[in-house]
C-alpha cells in the first residue's frame, strides 16, 4: 500500500476551479523534485525542489505557421504516468553504465499532439511530441525558464556573429557571471547556462536530442530567460574565414520544417544542491536518442598527437619541418612511442573546398601506411563544407585508403539544415567505419549516445585561445566542467608545455603559451571529458618533457566509473575516475592561489601506489615548476593540496 501510496502523489492531478486551470504534478523519485504542470489558457510548468522555487509559473508551445499554436486553449484528452528504473550500457563515456530512473507523465491533447514531463533526481525535462499526417512548418517554438528572483547566472553570450548574423556563431565565450536582467535582449546565450537559484541551488537550463530541429538559446524575457532559434536558412554561401564556411546570407521566416509525426527535443533543467554534481552529471546520456550503431567494435577511443596548435614546430631535425611526410613520420614515431592511438593532419592537407585536391608536399597513402605499420591511426581535418559537398565519395575513398576518420570543422551553425546535414554526415561516417570529431564550433546534446563513433565536440572556449591571448583562461577552466561539460565531451585540446603565470603570459602564435601552471595542464586528462583527447603541443617539447608525457599518456579516455569530488563554479575543480583498477585524478583552480584537502575514500579497499604531480614552490614565478612523487596510500587517506595562482594538481592511483 505504500509503493501504491507514494506513485498516486508523483503524479497527483489537481483542479482550481476558481481559474478553470487542472494541475497535474510529477515528482522525482526520490520526492524532493516536483514538476507542476498547469492546464488553462495555455500550458504551463513550473518547478519546485523541496520548497524552494526553481522554475516559476513558464508557458511552452509550438507556433505554427498558419496562426495555430500548439499550447494554446488546450483540451486534456488523456493523461498517463510511467515509472521507469533500469540502466543502459555507455561504453564510451565516463562511467559504464548509466542509470536511468524517473517518472513520466504524458499529456495529450485535441489536435493530435501532447507533451511529455520527466521528473528524475536531479532535473526535470519535457518534450512535445505531435502525430500529424502533414509536414509541419514551426514558425517559432515557447520557451521559456520563469525564476522567482533576478537570479545570478553563467551566461555563455554570443559574442562573435559571423557574417553579420547572431546564429552564426562559434559556441566560444567565457561565462558572464551576471544577472539575468543584466543580459542584453539582442545578445543571446547558447546551451548549457548555470543560474544561481539559492547559495545552495543550482539550476542547469540545456537541451537534448534536437535531430532535424534548431539548437536553443536563451535572453533575458524580464522575468527569466526565453528561448529563441535560428530562422531556417534561405540562402546559404561560401564565406567566413577563407571562404571555407557555409554561411547563411538570409533566413526565412520559419524555424523548421519538419515530419508532423515525430518528438520534440528536450527541455531540461538539471538541479544540483552541490556544484560539484554539475560536474558529474549523465542528463545529456538519459535523454538522448539510443544508439543507432549495432556493432561499435571498431570504435576506438585514444589520444592523439596534433599538429596545429604548436604550428607544426618541430626540431632538431634533419628535413623542413611543414605539412609534409617527413613531418608526420615524426608525428607518428612521437604517438607509437608513447602508445598514442592517432595522429592529426590538420587544415592544409588539402584544398579547403575540395578535400580531393591534395598538396602535392604530402602524401596520404604513404602516411597512412607507415602509420599502420607503427599501429597508429591517421585522422584527416577536413571543412564542414568541404564534407556536405563531397560526403560518400571522399568517405568512401578515405576509408578505404586506411583512414580512421575526420575532424570537421568550421561549422559554426546549429539551425535545422545544420543539425540535419551533421546526423547524416554522422550516419555516412558509421557506414565506413569512419570516427568523427565534430571539432568546428559545434556543441553536443546527446548526439554522442546516438551515434557512439562521434567522439568529440567542440563548442568550447579551449586552448587554441591562447594563440591569440584571452583574459582569465584558468577562471574558464574552472567553470566549464560544471556548465559546457554538462552537454557531452568537449574538444578543448590541452597539453601544453610553455606555462605562465598571469603576469608572463603574450599571445604566440607558433610557439604558443598556456595560461597557469604545468600542473593546471596536467588535471585536464582526468578532467575534461573527451574520447577523443588531444596532445596540443608538439613533440619535440613532448620527448624533452618525457616526465609529463608520461602521466598525459596514462590518462584513458574512456572510464569505468567518475566521482566529483569538490568544486565551486568559476573557483576551483576536483574530479576522479577510475578504469579497471587505476584512478586518476585532477584539481584545478582560478588565478587564486588554494589550498583544499582530498578524501580518498573514493578508492575503496586496499593499498595504491600513487604518482603525484604538484606545483611547485616557485610555479608562481614560473609556472613550469612542479613536483612529482611517489607515496603508498589507501582510501582512509586524506591529501592536502596546494595550488599556485593557476595552479593545479594530478595523480595516478594503481592498487597493489
């Protein structure tokens, strides 16, 4: 009677008579999260963990084109509810399963669509779902996240339109820690955003599964934050840096256009009492789309050596270092040393346009082939633009020359044509056993559960940065594990081997610096999300830093199981995640020097041997310095770590 008990209340329906409106409530299993869902004038949630409000009163529909709005004056025809607890099999992730476990409430309504609500632990999402026989065209979409107060937020503002256009964009910005009011109308932020509901609460607005629809941004609607979405584009071009993009040059007057029979993507708000949950937290996993691959046994994750970002600036060689074979021989020399999985050949392989037309200073069968006999896999840069126009044809040939797959990018775009072009770009790569890494100003939501050979995304503000100079990278490093991490892997690009502190750090474009210390660089394997990682710098400074290569080098990419230690948004990180019977572990901070302590309770039973790096005494003065170690420890242990201005800290965890 009491199981029977608790579900009546998840799903308690309730009538105010006075307003005409039917509430219907849908609570987490754990009962501390209650949706509301108002039937009136229009369909409205709200959303409640323990007393405290998260989501105010806040109306969703979809606006049609011919006038009609799906929303509007709705008539309940049914309403049914569903417990579901069960787990499902993530092997290229950050933990090897996930559990899945909410409760549903389904509202359909006269006209032939409804709209779904989930309540889970930690979060609430809802999706509309339609059974039209008609093609439907979605004029605009309501969105909107309705908080009680002018909460503080982390807002990823778009800040670079790209062709005079807002949605034409990067997804590259640091987080304004401001105000919802203080947001500009104009200026949008794009998925995931933090919003500081309480001095405990966090409230996380994303987004999942937005096959064949518009990603979401979010401005401020005076009472919250409402959704807006890139027009469909009318007339599309070459542009953008060198011409290399596909650019919108005019937008029609309808998001999308879609089948009438099909769900919606989700809205989802993920609540945490603790930041550190936001740091390790499977929403984009649970509400993304299964896996359409069947066999991904020749899905491998790794690392990869890279060539770009350190300008391809080897030494001490014999040959003119350049995008040549005897460049990516020592690239590949470099990764089968160090049991590197892959090695990059990046932007210049090739016409930006035409991956057909080749340089005639490399040659690709020829690398391909000395990378095999090594057991390293090449992977080709290749423009979005370049991919659309040529797909099953340069797919086809690359395969079958012995490539493992492409790092597209310049995509710069997540309106519908984009979205669509990038699942059947995805579906064509998985017919060739292709990988792909989505590297070209691309955020995830999900995608990478549906189709598991896209191993990484972009989206996010990383190392490449610091070629030109940014402001604060270390506070960056700290906030978007909790926020941008939230949506799936993040193509940051770490590793770099030339570090300084605040006052030392100048933009270089061929022998590039990184902001903070080497130890900063070195949590961010443990750290940052990403089966496919990349190693920023080049080898030359990798094999005279071999200490450091070391422990990147024993860093998985995939894990067993991960655990958020610690953590404030935009102040400090600290993470761990286990692969078999190793941990690995990472702490990073901001410009603020700290001092934090590390329970190793997470370890469980037994004894570690354990290799630690750490800053160093003077990594202050120069940000190189660091120390490592070796010390036998157990899960009874505590670590006290201390950081430098940038700092951070790294370990190793073998049981014996």
């Amino acid at each position: 009677m009491k199981i029977k008990y608790l579900l009546l209340l998840a799903f308690w329906p309730m009538v105010s008579s006075a307003q005409s409106v039917k509430t219907y409530h849908v609570k987490s299993p754990d009962g501390k999260i209650d949706a509301s869902v108002n039937i009136g004038s229009n369909i409205q949630w709200s959303v409640k963990y323990n007393q405290t409000d998260v989501i105010t009163p806040s109306a969703i529909g979809l606006v049609l084109s011919n006038g009609a709005v799906l929303g509007n004056n709705p008539v309940v025809k049914s309403n049914t509810t569903v417990n579901k607890d069960e787990s499902f099999s993530t092997p290229i992730y950050k933990r090897a399963r996930v559990r899945d476990n909410y409760n549903q409430l389904t509202l359909k309504f006269k006209g032939d669509y409804g709209v779904i609500f989930r309540a889970y632990n930690d979060g609430v999402a809802y999706r509309f779902v339609t059974s039209i026989n008609n093609e439907l065209t979605i004029k605009d979409e309501e969105a909107n996240f309705n908080f009680a107060d002018d909460n503080q937020g982390f807002f990823p503002l778009v800040n670079d339109y790209r062709n005079k256009d807002k949605f034409n964009t990067s997804f590259e910005a640091h987080y304004d820690n401001i105000k919802i009011s203080a947001m500009k109308k104009d200026v949008p932020a794009f998925l995931p955003v933090v919003v500081s509901v309480s001095d405990q609460i966090k409230a996380a607005v994303m987004e999942a599964d937005i096959e064949d629809y518009p990603g979401m941004y979010l401005t401020n609607n005076g009472t919250g934050l409402h959704g807006v979405f890139a027009a469909y584009p009318a007339e599309q071009g070459t542009g953008g840096y060198s011409s290399m993009n596909y650019v919108v040059k005019q937008r029609a007057d309808y998001i999308a256009k879609t089948s009438g029979t099909r769900s919606f993507p989700w809205r989802a708000v993920v609540i945490s009492t603790e930041d550190k949950q936001l740091a390790d937290n499977d929403m984009a996993q649970k509400l993304a789309a299964p896996s359409r691959i069947k066999d991904i046994s020749w899905v491998k994750p790794g690392k990869v050596a890279w060539d770009w970002w350190n300008d391809w600036n080897i030494s001490h060689v014999s040959f003119k270092a350049g995008i040549n074979v005897p460049t990516y021989k020592y690239y590949i020399d470099f990764a089968a040393a160090n049991k590197l999985e892959y090695i990059i050949i990046d932007e210049g392989w090739s016409s930006d346009t035409d991956l057909n037309k080749i340089s005639p200073d490399i040659n690709i069968p020829e690398v391909v082939a000395y990378a095999k006999e090594k057991n390293v896999g090449v992977i080709l840069w290749a423009s979005w633009f370049a991919t659309m126009q040529q797909t099953d044809a340069v797919f086809d040939k690359y395969s079958k020359m012995g490539v493992k797959g492409f790092k597209i990018d310049f995509i710069d775009r997540d309106d519908q044509f984009a979205v669509r072009s990038l699942y059947e770009i995805a579906q064509k790569a998985a017919d060739h056993h292709l990988l792909v890494d989505y590297h070209g100003m691309y955020k995830p939501s999900g995608m990478q559960r549906t189709f598991p050979h896209i191993l990484n995304f972009e989206g996010v503000k990383g190392l490449e940065n610091m070629k030109w100079g940014v402001d604060n990278q270390p506070g960056y490093d700290v906030s978007a594990p909790f926020v941008r991490m939230l949506a799936g892997p993040m193509d940051y690009t770490p590793g770099g081997m030339r570090n300084a502190p605040k006052g030392d750090f100048r933009p270089v474009n061929n022998n590039p610096m990184t902001q903070g210390t080497r130890t900063h660089q070195l949590a961010m394997y443990p750290i940052f999300e990403a089966p496919l990682q990349m190693l920023a710098d080049n080898p030359t400074i990798y094999m005279r830093e071999q200490e450091s290569t070391d422990f990147i080098a024993s860093v998985p990419t995939t894990f067993d199981e991960t655990v958020a230690l610690d953590g404030k948004v935009g102040q400090f990180i600290s993470l761990a995640r286990r692969k078999g019977n190793t941990w690995y572990a990472g702490t990073m901070t901001n410009w603020d020097a700290r001092e934090i302590t590390i329970d190793l309770s997470f370890l469980g039973e037994g004894s570690y041997k354990a290799v630690i790096f750490e800053d160093g005494i003077n990594a202050n003065h120069n940000a190189t310095d660091y120390v490592r170690k070796e010390l036998t420890v157990s899960g009874k242990d505590k670590l006290t770590v201390k950081m430098a201005s940038g700092g951070g800290w790294a370990a190793r965890f073998e049981k014996q």
